[in-house]
C-alpha cells in the first residue's frame, strides 16, 4: 500500500514563523536619546545654521566661564570666576535668551545690558544663535561685563 499523498510532500519551505507563544516576554530596551557627536570643521570655518541644527537636533548645555567682579557687594558672590552650566538649550537658541537663563542661574540683580558673551574670541550679538557660531554639546563661552 502506497503512502496518503501529504506524506509524501516535504516542507521545503524554511522561513516559517516562530508560534506567538515563542517568543520571549522580556520587554524591548528603551531606546536612549543618541548623542550626537559633530566634528567641528577647521578654524575659521562654520557650518551654515540651517545644516549645524540638523547635526544637533537635540537640546544641549553650554558652560559659561563668569566674571570676577567686586564692583557691588552683592555680586561678589556671583561672579566670582566659577564656571556655570545652562542645560537644555536648542541650538537655535538667540543670544539674548541665553543672556536671560544666565541672569536666572545666578539669581543676582545683574542687568542684562552689562553682560557680554564671547565665544572664540567673537562677541555675541542678541540677534544670533547658537547654531549661527557653531556652538555644540558642552561648549565654553566666556562673560565680561560692560562699562557702564
């Protein structure tokens, strides 16, 4: 007697699907937030704004290197030549935002107007951002204040 005729068919086919109850219950690792790591290009030269955003899609903090100052007494404390950092900055972020958060980190009575921010030796204008200079994850921007 001859064998039914589905014995005599092999599977061939070797992409089979695993059952659902094959699969592990262990849950996918939560994807992190990937830093981006930017060469900066050769001295002197600068991405344009639009192309150093989409390098740096993600919030960033700057250091900013503060003054010594002992012109009041009440900012002797405060200026005081530390090194602060501002977090969660977008690099499309204008200078004069930045002037703010750094006028909020050191909670001192410190006009805006007076401070000045020099990034590679260039002082930054309220108009540009920091996308405009180049300025990346963990970037120092030094602060003097003005004459009055």
């Amino acid at each position: 007697m001859a064998p039914p005729p589905s014995a005599l068919v092999q599977n061939t086919n070797t992409n089979t699907r695993p059952r659902d109850e094959e699969y592990s219950e262990t849950p996918a690792p939560v994807a992190k937030r990937p830093k981006t790591i930017v060469e900066k290009l050769a001295f002197g030269q600068l991405y344009n704004e639009i192309d150093w955003m989409s390098l740096n899609p993600h919030p960033i903090s700057i250091n900013v290197q503060l003054p010594t100052s002992t012109e009041k007494p009440e900012w002797i404390n405060k200026l005081n030549g530390s090194i602060i950092s501002i977090e969660d900055v977008a690099v499309n972020t204008p200078f004069s935002a930045i002037r703010e958060r750094i006028k909020r980190a050191l909670d001192a009575d410190l006009p805006i107007s007076r401070m000045r921010i020099e990034y590679e030796g260039r002082v930054m204008n309220n108009a540009s951002s920091l996308a405009s200079v180049n300025i990346g994850e963990g970037d120092l921007v030094s602060m003097t204040l003005k004459k009055k």
